[in-house]
C-alpha cells in the first residue's frame, strides 16, 4: 500500500511517498481534515505560512490517532521573505502557530515574491539568506529537513552553489501534460527529491479526453492515473483534498502504468489553463 511506502532524502531522514496537501482548506477545518487523512493512513501532511490554516494544522497533528513521531510535517517560508533576519523571525513562527517542538521540513515556497514572480529579478542573494536561516535552524534540531518549492534550475544552482546543507527537496507544480523532465532529473542527479504538487492539474485533467482514455483502460480514476503517473516518475505528488472519500481514491493507486502508456501521457498536450487557479501568477503563465 503506497501510504506504507516512503522515500529516504539526502540527510537520511525518511519521507512518505504520497502526501495530503492543504492549500485553499479554512483553518477551521485544517484539523479535521488532519484527523481524517491520518485515520486514513496518510502520515505526510504539507502546508504553508501562506495558507492561513498552520494554527489547525498542529491542532490536527496534536489530536490524530497517530504519535507525532510517525506523522511529517511539511510548512513553507513565505514567498515574500527574502532576508536573513525576517527568515529566522519566520521560522520561529511557524513553531509557534503549529505548536510543535520540531517541523518535519521547512522549504522556501518561492524563488520570488508571488507579485514578481514572472519578473526577471532572480533575488539569487534574498533566496541565499532565506537559506542560511533554514540551515541554522536544521543544525539546531528545529527543522528535521529543508527544502525548495517552484525553484528552477538556475535558482536551485544558486544555493547549491553557496549552501553548508544541501536541499532535500523541491516542490514543484508537475502533472501530465505539464512535466518539467529537465528540471527534475537536474534535482534528481543533485539528490534533491521531487515533490509534485497538483497531480490533478488543479482539476483541469479532468476535461482531458487522452487522460480519460487511459484511466479508463486501467478501470481508476483521472486522479488516480495522475497520482500513479508521478510516482512512477519517482515524484512525491501532494494531492490536496479535505474530502475524506477522496483522500480513500487518491491512496488506492497501487497498479502499474505500462511503459507504453507512461510515454503516452508524458506526450499529452498541456492544459490550456487552469481554471479558477489561473489567478495565482505560479498557474498564471503570465
């Protein structure tokens, strides 16, 4: 069963296969949404300072039938924070607001400010600080693992280049139709593990005949195909869902996508949007 299976990151520290994303769930509800996915199995739980719901987050992780030492708590730096000194503030936060002893991981959720994230500004030296900061606080216990999210070659090639701790991860928007293989096979051949968050494309696979064509033939779902598609990539998707039915169906995707049907979907043709999530600038393509 995939929720029993776990990848080893670079620092040796343990890491389940599949997790439960939580953007967009409300902070009164982020703890029972916690309750019914570790009820469920799942024993990854990703969220992020810019979500809004840490506070039910650790009220979740607190109150699930599961000991904290088995569960892995993911949070992100804000995109915004760019300087050593609010990064350290931040992180101290994010303590305080989940109520935890000790973060599971903690990765920058940007290379850049989401109002500049299509600018040509890099800030390769702000990303820089906000590492050292993450560092410090993996050296002094507080973080268990430390990462990237939406980082490209080149912002991950910054901190290679200048970092004491390497990144363990980097997160980034992956799904058939849309799979950067440059990207991850650079992180890969670096030892960085690849998180992929919207499996699903937000949803919009769904629409998608090609998609639906292939699920069917493997009698699963559009979500199940595309959960399975990343993990055969040897990805880590981060399906999201407060929905306890869908949490079941994302899980249950232990089947095998033949070779010739994985080189068919890595083929599909990109969405040509995103629907309501067009508005985020890391969906935008803008």
């Amino acid at each position: 069963m995939i929720l029993e299976e776990n990848y080893t990151l670079s620092n040796g520290v343990t890491i389940p296969k599949l997790g439960l994303g939580t953007w967009f769930i409300e902070n009164k509800d982020a703890a029972q949404a916690v309750r019914d996915a570790v009820q469920i199995g799942y024993r990854l739980i990703d969220t992020a300072q810019a979500y809004g719901n840490e506070n039910g987050i650790g009220e979740g992780i607190k109150t699930a039938e599961a000991s904290r030492d088995k569960l892995f708590v993911t949070t992100k730096l804000a995109a915004e924070i760019k300087t050593y000194k609010e990064a350290v503030t931040a992180i101290d936060q994010s303590l305080q607001t989940l109520g935890l002893d000790y973060i599971d991981m903690m990765i920058i959720h940007s290379p850049k400010p989401w109002a500049k994230f299509k600018e040509s500004e890099p800030f390769f030296e702000g990303n820089r600080e906000a590492w050292k900061a993450l560092e410090e606080a993996y050296t002094a216990g507080k973080l268990k693992a430390i990462g990237l999210s939406n980082f490209e070659i080149a912002d991950v090639d910054n901190i290679l280049k200048s970092c004491s701790v390497k990144p363990m991860v980097n997160q980034v928007l992956a799904h058939i139709s849309n799979t950067p293989v440059e990207l991850i096979e650079y992180c890969q051949q670096n030892g960085i593990l690849v998180e992929a968050y919207s499996p699903i494309g937000h949803g919009e696979l769904m629409k998608n005949a090609d998609v639906k064509a292939i699920a069917e033939k493997y009698k699963v779902s559009i979500p199940q195909i595309g959960i399975r598609y990343c993990l055969q990539l040897g990805l880590l998707p981060i399906p999201k869902t407060a929905n306890p039915k869908h949490m079941k169906t994302n899980a249950a995707v232990d089947f095998e996508i033949a070779d010739a049907d994985m080189e068919s979907l890595k083929n599909i043709k990109q969405i040509a949007d995103y629907g309501d999530a067009s508005k985020f600038p890391v969906y935008s393509g803008k």
